[in-house]
C-alpha cells in the first residue's frame, strides 16, 4: 500500500524536507554513475548521446516526482513526465536492449495522465506494464523488488487484482534493506531511494491484502493484514492502515463482531508525532478516521474510504456512552455509506455488504426515533 499509487489503501512515505535542487551529477544509489554505459557507449558516438539522453530523462522524471512546489519557472508534472519520455523514446533507438532504460521509461509511462476536454484522462498503464515486464525479461535480476513493485501499482490500477497480489508477493521475497547512509542526501537522491526501495515487509503485506480482499480472496486478505499488523510499529501510520484493512475484511467475509473489534483499535492505532503539524491537523479535522485522509493514501476504486469510514464510526457508536453521541456516530456511518455509494459502490463486488450495514444503521435509528444530533462538521474532535 504505498507509494505515490493507485490501490485501495496505498501509503506513500513522507516526502523529504524541502532543500536546494541537486545537480544530476552527483546522483549516487549503489550503481556508480547513474545513466552511464560501458566502454561502447563511449566509444560510439551514438550510443554516447542515447546515454545522455537517458540522464537528460532521468532529471526530468526526478524533478517530475520532486514533492517541492513548483516555483513558477519549473514545468508542471506532467509537462516532465512528457519531456523525460520523448528523452527515453529517443534513446531507445539506440539503447534497444537496456534494462535500466526500459524500467526508467515503464515508471514515465507509467505516470503519464493527459486530461481530455470533460474530465476524462488517457493514462498508458499497458504501455507501462509492457515495458516493465521487457526490462524483466532482458535482465530478471536487475532490481527485481522494484520492478515487481511498479507492476503490481499498474495492474490495480487496471484491476487486475490477482495479477497485483502476484506482484506483490515477488516484491516481498525479493527486498533487501541496506543500512541508511548518515550523510545529508541530495533531493534526488532521496527520490531515487523512494523509488528504488520498496517499502518494508509490512506495508507490502498491506497492499498484498488489500488487492486480495479486492479480488474476493479474503482468506488470504485477512491473514495478510494480520501479518502487517504484526510487522509494523505501534502508534504508526502503517500500521493503523493494516487495522482498518482487517476491519473491512472481517466485515466483508461476514465475522461483524471481530469487525467491530478491529474498527475500534484502528480508530486510535495511529499517534502522530505532536511535532508533526500535518498529521495534528488531520487528526483535528477528522478525528478516529484521520489516518484515511493522509495526502499519501490513495483509493481505486475510489469508494473504498468511505465503506472504512463507516465501519468505524458504527464501532464507535457501539461503545458510545450515551445516545446523543451514540446516534451522532451513527449518522456519520450512514453519511458515509450513503457516499460510497454515490461515488459508484453500486458496482462494488461488496455492495451487498453496504447495504445491509445501511439497512442495520437505519433500523437502529428507526428504533429511537429521529435524532437531533449534528452530522459532520470539521474540528469536532476533542
């Protein structure tokens, strides 16, 4: 679940703290000098423009994934995305058959969005996954973790959520954690490791779950969730996102009480640092679901936040000392289903889950009559 992605509940790590843009040159991650050949690329003069053309791509992409605002004088995203490509296409003239090439053009490709005239955006995932599986093919060693990573985002994008669990279980038997070098790293090189380090075990374990319980494996969705709770530290980000996870699972595959169990630890799993500003103000705003509005957690399809949310706020009506706050909790879950299914949970494989808990919460205020108590407002949390 991470990364600047596309699944159910995809975590993306913090960004770096903004510093001065780096000069390519320096760019160090464990393959000497990044975009430079062997002997023949130098030697032939083709092959030595295609290398820089590669680098040109490479800084382009960086800067394109670079989590500092733009200043007014950089392209935006997209128009980086779009320069490194033309950059990579050239080169690939000449550099046919290099993997390194191939997995910088697969990630471009696989960022690439261009928004139509009524909303609508052309996206080129299977180009993505293509040239992905090409890179694979021409060197299977060649950063297997990450290649296997970028896929399974691509294929749930795409929902083809047993093609993601695949992946994701390639990622996971193929990371290796180096130590993290003390010295101060450039911005790009921080972006290069975001890249080129998948996230640890446990939030691989999340995603791994989360693109199962959206293929209908619940089983294995459940006993992954429950091996990411178990690998990730208390009070984190991670591993409340496994709760909330496990909730929605054991509630999807019919076991409602240990639902609600799950719910209720994950409404207060995570405890950001109070230094963290951002964090403190999600958790102001939003209160027991704060860590569903993190800006890096994702949703596809995107209804998924809202059948979380109201599984937590019927928890926490459950164990409400009184019935104002019992029914202000109620309300709020049925807020929250209601726009699950207005964002399109019709089509959900689950929508028969969310409608009978609808039925439950709307019987449960039919009981005791009309209530007065607000629905949402911001900054109602003690």
């Amino acid at each position: 679940m991470l990364l600047p992605a596309v699944v159910g509940l995809a975590l993306a790590l913090a960004s770096p703290s903004p510093r001065a843009h780096a000069n390519l040159q320096p760019l160090t991650d464990g393959r000497a000098r990044l975009g430079v050949g062997s002997w023949p690329d130098v030697l032939d003069p083709a092959r030595r423009d295609a290398r820089l053309l590669l680098r040109a791509g490479i800084a382009l992409l960086l800067q394109a994934m670079s989590p500092e605002a733009a200043d007014g004088l950089e392209p935006p995203t997209q128009l980086s995305v779009e320069r490194a490509l033309e950059r990579f296409d050239r080169a690939a003239d000449v550099l046919t058959d290099d993997v390194e090439l191939a997995v910088y053009r697969g990630i471009a490709l696989g960022m690439f969005v261009h928004e139509e005239a009524g909303g609508r955006a052309t996206r080129r995932t299977d180009e993505a996954i293509a040239e992905l599986e090409r890179a694979r093919s021409l060197d299977p060693r060649y950063e297997p973790a990450t290649v296997a990573w970028q896929l399974a985002l691509l294929h749930a994008r795409e929902r083809r959520y047993d093609r993601a669990a695949e992946e994701y279980e390639r990622a996971r038997r193929r990371t290796a954690f180096a130590p993290v070098p003390v010295t101060l790293a450039t911005d790009q090189e921080e972006i290069l490791c975001d890249l080129f380090l998948p996230p640890s075990p446990g939030l691989l374990a999340v995603n791994q779950a989360e693109v199962e319980m959206l293929g209908l494996d619940l089983a294995h969705a459940r006993a992954h969730y429950e091996e990411a709770i178990d690998g990730t530290e208390q009070g984190s980000l991670p591993r409340a996102l496994a709760l909330f996870g496990l909730a929605l699972a054991e509630e999807r595959a019919g076991s409602h009480l240990e639902a609600m169990s799950s719910a209720e630890a994950a409404a207060t799993a995570w405890t950001p640092s109070a230094r963290d500003t951002i964090a403190q103000a999600l958790v102001a705003e939003h209160g027991p679901v704060a860590a569903l509005h993190h800006p890096g957690v994702t949703y596809e399809p995107r209804w998924e936040r809202h059948a979380y949310e109201a599984l937590v706020h019927e928890a926490l009506a459950a164990r409400a000392a009184d019935d104002e706050h019992r029914e202000a909790e109620r309300a709020r879950a049925r807020r929250a289903l209601r726009m699950f299914f207005t964002v399109g949970g019709t089509a959900s494989p689950y929508a028969e889950v969310a409608r009978a808990a609808l039925a439950r919460l709307d019987g449960a205020q039919a009981s005791i009559g009309p209530s007065s108590s607000p629905l949402w407002t911001k900054k109602a949390w003690p």
